[in-house]
C-alpha cells in the first residue's frame, strides 16, 4: 500500500518554522555549548537573530499572501492576513520579552536563578550563584512558547488548537518557577499555574470531544457548516461542547471567573516571564477566540451572548475593584488585565465584524503598555542589608518619589498607566474607543456604558500610582530602601515601548488600517 505524500504549503510556514527550529538549535547549544557566559551570549544572539527573521518573515507573507490567503494542511492551519497580524503581535511581545529575558544588572546578575533544579537557598544554588551561572535554558523556552502561541493564532481544528495550546503552554510553567529572588513564591506561582492550564486543558479537550461526538468533525469551518443547518437547541452535546471550549479560551484570557491564581503567577513569576505571558499568552487567545466566534460561535449568537456579556461584566466589575484595594504593583496589574480581559470580551459581543480588527489593534496597545511596565518594574529594587542590589521593590510605598529618583523611567511609567486607564493622546484611548465601537454597531451599548463606568473607576489606582511616583516625597526612615538599577536593555524596553505608546496614541490611522486589512478571515473563500 502506497501513502500519497501530503501536499504542505511550507512557505507559509516560514515564520513558525524559524523560531521553533531556532528553539530546537538553542537545546542543541545547551548540550555542546559548556561555558555558562559564552552559551548565554549565543543563546541571546540566536533568539534575536530568530525573532527578527521570523518578524521579516511575517512582513514577506504579508506583502506575498494572494487573494484571502492560504489554507496548509487540508485546512486545518489558515494563514490569511487576520493570522499573519496576530503572529506579527506575538513576534513583538516575544522580541521585547527575549530582551528583559538577558537583561542584567551591574552585579551580573538576570532574572533567573542560576540553577532551576535545587531548592530555593540551598548549598548547591548559593555555590552556582558565586560560580557565576545563568541559567540558559529560559531563552529555547520563550521561543518554544512564542512558536506555539504563533501556531495558536492561525490553527482550524480543535485539536491541532489543543496541541498548539500544551506547546506554549507547559514552557511557561517552567518559567514561572525560575525567578532568583523569592524563590518560593516562585515556584508556588509555577504550581498554581501548571493546576490552572491543566483545568483549561482539560474542560478545553473534554469540549472538543463532545462536539466531535455529536457532529464527527473537529475543524471549526466544517462545525460552522453543521451549525447552521443543525436545529442547536435539540443538541445538548453541541451547547455543552461549544460552552466548555469558551471556558477552556476564557481561562487563558484571564477573565471572570476563571481567573484563578491569576495574580499569584503574576506576582510570583520572574518579571520578564510575567511581561512575555500578560502580552503573548492573551493575544493568542485572543487570536483563537476571535477564529473560533467568527466561524463556529457566531452560529449560536442568542444562546453564547448572556455568556459573553455576563463574563465581561464580572470582569470589569471584579478586577477593577479588587485591583483598587491591592498594595503591591505587579498585583494591581494582575487585577487590571482581569479587567481589561472584560474590555476585549465587549468587542464580542454581538459579533459585529467590525471586532475582527478592533482586537489586534487593542491587544497591541494593551501588550506594549503592559511590556513597558513590566520593564519598569525590573528597574525599580530593594537594597540588601548588607548594601548590594536586592529584590524588586514591588510594594507601592517604594514607589514614592520615583519622579525624582528616575525621570525618565517614572515618566514612562505614566504612560503605560494613562494607557491602561485610556486616557486620549495614549493607544490605551484608541484601543478602547475601537473595542467599544464594534460593540455598539452590535447593539451592544449597555456593556459599553458599563465598560466605560468602569474604565472611570479603573482611572483611580492608575492614577494613584501616577500621584505616588510624582507628588509623595521618598520615606528616608523606611528599611529596605530603594535604588534604581540601571540597565541598558531594561530600560531600553521601557522607553521604546513608551514611544510606540504615545505614536499609536497620536498617529493610529497608520496602524487602524493595517488592522482593517487584517479583519478578514479566509474562511469563506474556502466555502465558495
């Protein structure tokens, strides 16, 4: 018996191809690579160098795709241009990310403990530590993680999806359990993520197999087809089905309620790592959501919108006030992406067409402002009693007098908050105004009022933190002080993404009309 040979379209591939063979080379470099200082600088080298190509690689799709776009693999991965906008987002938070993974300090020392393997202050770390270790591994991870978030974005079938969902998933467990500092914390944040994607993963796949079993197909087109010419309400495995792969999205988007544990990863993991996964993490399923409404969901329109409208609420309402009472920065912003996990969820509502470009617009002003201050926060440290360079001083009394600490970074820090908030001049304001909009062509405009109340109140903890950073004097009577470290690519991160901030604030048409051409899916071309 002969097997014809499949018939791949591997061009359209180049971009995923690059960073996942970049991310199998960088193992490779961990094997036969024995320096710890030169394998850092090559594994550094062979990221950028593999992120930037896959970037130009994107670009060159763009520029080359004809009519729709192209269908790989009998159509179970879709590259139009709605795929080719969410990997070139990706791409970006992952360049952003690669760079605060290599930041360091003066003192030589990153973000990451210099061995994952022993206990947290144990004999064995406190020897790598003097020894001057990195542990190298975390840049092949990020780029594992980057390449299934890339697959995630342009994949047709549920279960390829879910294949594509444990790829970038199980390297971000490993990194949330790598910081240097507060080890413990960190590794009891890597758990309670590993327990939280292991639930999504699982009510994700248990969906899937109840919509196969009830209509045989896995392909989110050939469900659509089924769909509508299927009456849904004598289907109860189809609802059930369609109901519990939302949840298994919703997980990943962090919204009400299945937040869960939520604020703990963020606080507990690495800053770069919590930066990479707020950004990427979200735009990629974003990405998968938005598919799947527009081909399978917008069939059950009357039966999914109370689930939609209901979950934003929540997740307006719950991270904006939880996000008020927090004392400590990285916390806050865990409530406020809970929050604006709400505000992407209003542009579903209704499915208006319109979304399909409101979203990747939003999340890129969303992903840069949250890139940027997360960049801060690496900056901003605790001094040690014995006066070296500490952890990071992430409680929001330490952030008094940053203005005069450190202009430039308290400034920019500003920006990402009016950002968050949606104050005009920022991206923040046009990435709001474009998620509302879509949903009020949907007749959706209760939610947008609600989102808007809550935006108003959200205003209030951005603020504060803006006051605290400008207005309140630095305590001096207050151990452990704070210092400002100086780094070359920390701080590069933070000011580039302030400018792109305020660009896309002030100058969005460009931007607005890359997002439209992307607002198409390729979908009903394969139809016709």
């Amino acid at each position: 018996m002969t097997y014809p040979a499949p018939d791949i379209a591997w061009a359209s591939l180049t971009p995923i191809l690059i960073v996942l063979g970049a991310a199998a080379l960088g193992v490779l470099l961990e094997a036969f690579v024995r320096v710890p200082a030169a394998r850092r600088i090559y594994q550094f080298q062979l990221s950028i160098i593999a992120v930037v190509a896959a970037l130009l690689a994107v670009v060159w799709r763009w520029v080359a795709l004809q009519g729709d776009g192209v269908v790989v693999l009998k159509s179970m991965i879709m590259l139009d241009r709605q795929a080719l906008a969410w990997q070139f987002l990706i791409l970006i938070f992952a360049l952003g990310g690669v760079l605060l993974f290599a930041d360091k300090g003066r003192e030589g020392e990153d973000a990451f403990t210099p061995l994952g393997s022993v206990a947290p202050g144990s004999a064995e770390e406190t020897v790598a530590r003097a020894k001057g270790m990195y542990l190298t591994e975390a840049f092949p991870l990020v780029l594992f993680a980057t390449g299934g978030m890339m697959l995630f974005a342009t994949v047709n079938d549920l279960l390829f999806l879910f294949v594509a969902l444990e790829l970038f998933s199980l390297p971000l467990y490993i990194l949330v359990a790598l910081s240097r500092r507060r080890r413990l914390l960190s590794q009891e944040a890597s758990l309670k993520y590993f327990l939280l994607g292991a639930f999504s993963s699982a009510i994700f796949l248990f969906g899937v197999a109840l919509l196969y079993g009830a209509t045989g197909k896995t392909g989110m087109y050939e469900l659509g087809g089924v769909l509508a010419t299927y009456m849904p309400q004598r289907s109860v495995l189809i609802l059930l089905g369609v109901f519990m792969v939302v949840v298994g999205l919703l997980f990943k988007i962090g919204a009400v309620p299945f937040h869960f544990w939520v604020p703990d990863a963020y606080q507990g993991a690495p800053s770069p790592v919590t930066a990479f996964m707020a950004a990427a993490t979200k735009a990629a399923a974003v990405a998968a959501l938005a598919r799947l409404s527009y081909l399978v969901l917008f069939r059950l329109a009357w039966e999914l919108n109370w689930i939609i409208w209901t979950v934003a609420i929540a997740s307006m309402v719950f991270g904006t006030v939880l996000a008020i009472v927090q004392t400590d920065v990285k916390r806050m912003l865990a409530y406020s992406s809970i929050a604006h996990a709400g505000f992407i969820l209003v542009a579903f509502a209704g499915f208006s067409p319109s979304a399909l470009s409101a979203l990747p617009f939003y999340m890129a002003t969303y992903g840069l402002a949250t890139l940027g201050a997360f960049a801060v926060i690496t900056q901003v440290r605790e001094v040690t009693p014995d006066g070296a360079i500490g952890a990071e001083a992430t409680r929001l009394g330490q952030w008094a007098g940053l203005g005069k600490r450190s202009p430039l970074l308290a400034v920019s820090m500003m920006i990402f908050l009016l950002s968050f908030a949606g104050i005009p001049l920022t991206a923040g304001f046009i990435g709001k105004f474009v998620a509302f909009r879509a949903a009020i062509e949907a007749g959706a405009w209760p939610l947008v009022l609600v989102a808007v109340l809550a935006s108003a109140a959200a205003a209030f903890f951005y603020i504060r933190l803006a006051v605290l950073m400008f207005f309140t004097d630095a305590p001096t009577d207050v151990a452990p002080h704070v210092v400002i470290r100086s780094t070359t690519l920390g701080r590069g991160v933070a000011i580039a993404m302030a400018i792109a901030v305020i660009v896309l604030g002030v100058f969005p048409s460009w931007a607005l009309e890359l997002a439209h051409s992307a607002g198409v899916l390729l979908a009903p071309a394969i139809g016709g």
